[in-house]
C-alpha cells in the first residue's frame, strides 16, 4: 500500500507545477515558509510527470496552462501512476469546462490563483488528506456536472449484478455523506468517530470499488443515487 502523508510524521511533501518562473518561485517559497516540504518545481508538462514520480510528493500545485503537455494530461499521468498522490490545480481560468476537466482527470480540487497566501496553505493541507478543495462557487458546479452525467443513459446494466462489491454499512454511510459533499472532519463529527477512520473507510470502499480517487467516488455514489437518501 503506497504511504501518504496521513500515515507519515512529519510535513506535507508538495510540488508545484508552473511555466512563470515568478510565480512558480513565489509560490514554493510560500508554502515552504509555512511549513511544508517543497520536495520539487517544474516549468512545463514533460518535466513535471517526471520530476513527480523521482520527487513522490503528497500534493502536486498545478497549474492548467503548460508547455510540452497540458496540464489536464500531466494530471492523468500523475494520478495514474501514483493513485495515492493529490492534484491540487492552481489555475487563472475559472472557465467551467478548464474546472470538470482537471476534475475528470483526477484532480481533487481547483483553486484560482485570484486565492490568498491563507487560502492555498489550507487548501493544500485539505488536499493532503483527500477533501476536495474548490474556489466558492465551483464546487456546485462539479457536482452539479455529476448529477447530470449520472442521470444521462448509460450502458445496458447487468441487473444480476453477481459480482458487485458488498460495503459494509458504515461504508456505505460514510459514501452517503461524501456524496453529500461534507469534508472528512465533518462526516467524522456527525459519525462521532475519528478523522483517520473516516479516512480508512474511504480508502476501504475505493479499493472494494477499483476506483482511483475521491472525484470518482462522488460519482459512483449519485449514480445510485446515494445523495438523496
């Protein structure tokens, strides 16, 4: 099982992705000034899927608007090489197809750069632990882009469903409030259990499920309409 920073001691490992110089700078020395660990930079796409599997970061800074790759396919590569690691985006558009795209393609939250020092500190910290992370007024919008996509006609289901993944019922109560949008510190105090066991049920039903992150998780609980119970 790939360690991350919950079951490490110590700082947040990150990674921040830009093409400005500047700001790439500024934005690394910043987090590394508030505590975490600024394990590696890149300036465009190619050198980032690189760079972040030597580097194995917690949490990839990223932004959309890369030379060599697009941000959108550095985050697919990332993601689908180390399942465990979170991609924050850090982007200037605020455009609604930039944001379900990044999503789709595995990011776990979306942060405009218009955000403050304060703000991409907590936001990274939430990424680590798996919440996703959205500039107000986005977050709708992801789930409202899920909802229609879950209520469009799909594939033919197999209605035996003989080899469907059994979740035990606190499973399913945890997935019930994840679709709900609440964050893991939140579904902890409504469950009146920890942080770090939410987590672990989390981590418990993407296994059962083969899916890759919380985004996709989301997904699978609306399609079966687990948000309106």
């Amino acid at each position: 099982m790939t360690e991350t920073s919950a079951d490490r001691q110590g700082p947040i490992r990150v990674m921040v992705v830009d093409d400005h110089p500047m700001w790439r700078d500024a934005v690394a020395r910043d987090l590394a000034e508030s505590g975490f660990e600024v394990v590696a930079t890149a300036g465009d796409g190619d050198q980032a899927v690189r760079r972040a599997k030597a580097a194995a970061p917690d949490v990839l800074v990223l932004d959309l608007n890369l030379p060599a790759k697009p941000g959108v396919q550095v985050c697919k590569e990332v993601v689908a090489a180390n399942p465990a690691l979170r991609v924050l985006v850090l982007s200037a558009s605020g455009e609604h197809a930039d944001v379900l795209e990044a999503v789709k393609s595995g990011a776990t939250g979306y942060l405009l750069k218009s955000a403050s020092t304060g703000e991409l500190q907590d936001a990274v910290r939430r990424t680590a632990v798996g919440d996703p992370v959205f500039t107000p007024g986005l977050a709708g919008l992801v789930l409202g882009e899920y909802r229609r996509l879950a209520s469009e006609p799909g594939p033919a289901p197999d209605t035996g469903e003989p080899d469907a993944p059994r979740l035990t019922d606190r499973e399913t109560e945890v997935l019930r409030l994840v679709a709900k949008g609440l964050s893991y510190k939140q579904i902890a105090e409504r469950l009146v259990i920890s942080h770090r066991t939410v987590q672990n049920h989390v981590q418990n039903t993407l296994g059962k499920l083969q899916l890759h992150n919380r985004v996709e998780l989301v997904r699978y609980a609306i399609e079966r309409g687990l948000d309106d119970e």
